[in-house]
C-alpha cells in the first residue's frame, strides 16, 4: 500500500512538473552538523550536565547503601517500630532514588535538544538560502536514507559549508 502511494506521488509531480525545470540538491545534514564547531561545545556542555546527575545519582546510592548497611549491622537491636521505620525509610529512599533516575533522563533529552536546537536551526537556514539562490526545486537530506538515486541531484554540501563558514 505504501509503494502504490509513493509512486502515486512520483507520477502525480511528474505529470504536473512536465514543461517546468526541476532542480535537485541533496546534502548530508549528518555530516554537516558533525563538523559544526558548536556542536564539540554543546557536546561538552551535554558531558558537564551528565556528569553532574550521575554524580548525585552516585551519592543517593552511597547514603542508601549506608542506610541499608547500618540497618543490617543493628536490627537485631531494633524494636519493631524502630525496624519498621528503618525500613519504610529504606524503601521511601529506594523510591526516590528511581524517581531521580527517571527525570534525569528526562531532564538528559531535554538539555540535548535545548543544546542542538540552534545547531540543527543555523544548518537548516543555510541550507534552505543555498537552496534558494540555486533555485533548487528539492533539497534532500542524503543521511535520512531518503536519497534512493541522486544523478540528476547536485551535491551542496560544500555550498551550504561555504555559507556557515566552514570553508
């Protein structure tokens, strides 16, 4: 079904497009936004943050690991009430330890997007000037496995390099 849509699509733009000059680009976005010379101060900045989490996440495990210990070393001198709050108090740490855990990764995929946004927005509005001073009809993005054949596509990667500064 997704074929017969696709190549509904192919023949509907090449019955339409007939008589008009088509112009093709394609880029590798991947490639490009490796070589972005912020990109090596986001991912720095990514390390820091991840640094800093697991770094908390590494001292709740050490106090819960103490609190578990002192708990085994002297509940045999505990009256029940004191070993049942010792253990509630175990569990409640347990808890937020799990909770922590689960923001962080939250909170990890919020700071790489934050971090990558503008990167991913300056190569996009390079690319999308390169497209229309060549008067590109299509650019496609070569990484995204999108490109099936490219003869009739020009390759403007050195072009939008050129326009960020990178050449």
């Amino acid at each position: 079904m997704k074929f017969i849509k696709i190549f509904t699509l192919i023949a509907l733009l090449a019955t339409t497009t007939v008589g008009f000059a088509q112009k093709f680009g394609h880029v590798n976005s991947n490639e490009l936004l490796s070589i972005m010379p912020e990109k090596v101060q986001a991912e720095k900045d990514f390390q820091a943050y991840t640094q800093q989490l697991e770094e908390q996440l590494q001292k709740m495990s050490k106090e819960l690991q103490a609190k578990y210990a002192d708990y085994q070393a002297n509940q045999s001198n505990m009256s029940e009430p004191i070993k049942k709050a010792k253990e509630n108090e175990i569990r409640d740490m347990e808890g937020r330890i799990q909770e922590f855990r689960a923001g962080a990764e939250e909170d990890l995929a919020k700071k790489e997007t934050e971090l990558l946004e503008p990167i991913i927005t300056k190569v996009k509005n390079a690319i999308e000037e390169v497209a229309k001073e060549g008067q590109y009809t299509y650019v496609f993005d070569s990484s995204a496995g999108f490109l099936l054949y490219a003869k009739d596509s020009e390759d403007i990667m050195s072009k939008v390099k050129k326009k960020l500064g990178l050449i």
